[in-house]
C-alpha cells in the first residue's frame, strides 16, 4: 500500500508541485541499518504492475495497487500535511508519517514520500518512496 498526493496543471500544461492529484508508482528505494552496517534495495516498478495513488483536496484519496500475491487491490485513506510531514491513515486506521517533496522537472513531476522506522532491537528501516505526474 502506498499513497499519491496533489493535482493540478498550469496554462502551459507543466506539472503542477502540488500533492492534490493523481500519482503513479515509479520505484522504491530501501535502507536497512543494523549497527554500522546497511543494506540497499532498489525496486523498479513493471509498467503494467505500477500503483495508482490519487490524493484529493478534501484530505481523502484511494490507493490501486497491486498485493504481495501481484494482484490489483484498492485502499482508501485520509491524510493531512503539515509543512513536508504527512499523516496517512488507511482504512483500517493503520497510521503511518512521512516526509514528503515534490520536484518538477521539465514536464514531469516527482513525489518521494519517506518513512522512517526502527524496531526495538535498533534496526532501522528507510523507505523512499518515488511516484511520478506529468
């Protein structure tokens, strides 16, 4: 599961930097840290496997994404923002907090969504999370 955020297209048809809109997956980047050592993982996303994340103005959006079996599923959810922090609430009232940023470039937009974790034994989990809008 993962989420989209803001839509919008100026006059000149250049993505907008806003979160409100539709979002499609791109990729993830993944950073384990036990003590002084990381992992990497670098996940690419199939062009017929990528989420759709769609975040409306009201605070509400939908998740299509696909399971860990590979098959399509649907999410709704809420979300805030405040600054470049975001409250994302699934509809089974899982909350999760993110940074986010959005950078536009030429005619594509990007939104990473980081989440930060660390389990009780001190590893610590990095998710960088990359969609795109053009």
């Amino acid at each position: 599961m993962l989420m989209s955020v803001i839509f919008g297209c100026s006059k000149d048809d250049s993505p907008s930097d806003s979160l409100v809109g539709e979002w499609i997956g791109n990729d993830v980047y993944a950073i384990t840290t036990r003590g002084d050592s990381k992992s990497h993982e670098s996940i690419v996303f199939a062009k017929e496997k990528r989420s759709k994340i769609v975040f409306n103005a009201d605070g509400t959006g939908v998740d299509d994404y696909f399971d860990e079996a590979g098959e399509p599923a649907q999410e709704k959810f809420t979300y805030t923002v405040s600054g470049n922090q975001m409250t994302f609430t699934s509809s089974d009232g899982e909350v999760i907090n993110f940074t986010v940023s959005i950078s536009v470039y030429q005619s594509i937009a990007r939104l990473t969504a980081v989440r930060k974790e660390e389990e009780p034994n001190g590893v610590q989990h990095e998710n960088r999370l990359h969609y795109i809008r053009r």
